[in-house]
C-alpha cells in the first residue's frame, strides 16, 4: 500500500521557520522525483519545490527562492521542506507528490499557518 505521511506543520510566527517531512511507503522511492505543492483558501493547488530521485535537481517557485530548501534522505526514504523567513503569504496546506509520469501519488497534507 501507497503512502506519502507530511509531518511538521502547525503555527509560527512570521520570520519564523518550519521543517516539513515526508515520510514513503509502498513504492520505489529513490526512482521518483518528489515535490512539494500547497494550497491556500481559495486558490489552485500550486508547486513549491521540487527534487530529483538522486536528489541532484532542485527547482523552486519564485517566491519562496532563497528561503525554501527541498532534500530527500533515500535511505530513510523521507523528503523534507526547510523552510525559513516565514510570511503570511505561505499559509496553505503542503502536500507531498512522488512522481514517476505517469504515476503520482500524494499524501493528505500538513496545514502550515503563519501569524502572529
């Protein structure tokens, strides 16, 4: 059985930093790239980060370059989300994908909410 677990999220104060893991299960872990998504109230599902099955290749959304930081331990078979300099504006749900096209899987997500 699939399974993608989020941890790590829960309120902070903006400046502040979390760390989101993301713990596999089920399936071939180190032969699919794995990304963050999130999603707010009332807007689409958008990619935050992403990195590649030998952990190489990492990608960033604009607006969370320079304080976001995606990594994967294969061994542990876990992927995390560092993310630092919290603001308002990274309130959502994150979402952990595995992908392997045509393959997707996804976890339920972790809710991440930053105020003060």
């Amino acid at each position: 059985q699939v399974q993608l677990v989020e941890a790590g999220g829960g309120l902070v104060q903006p400046g502040g930093s979390l760390r989101l893991s993301c713990a596999a299960s089920g399936f071939s872990f180190t032969d699919y790239a794995m990304k963050w998504y999130r999603q707010s109230s009332g807007k689409e599902r958008e990619l935050v980060a992403s990195i590649d099955s030998a952990g190489y290749r990492r990608n960033y959304a604009d607006p969370v370059k320079g304080r976001f930081t995606i990594s994967r331990d294969n061994a542990k078979n876990t992927v995390y989300l560092q993310m630092n300099s919290l603001k308002p504006m990274d309130t959502a749900v994150y979402y952990c994908n595995a992908r392997r096209s045509p393959v997707d899987y996804w976890g339920k997500g972790t809710l991440v909410t930053v105020s003060s």
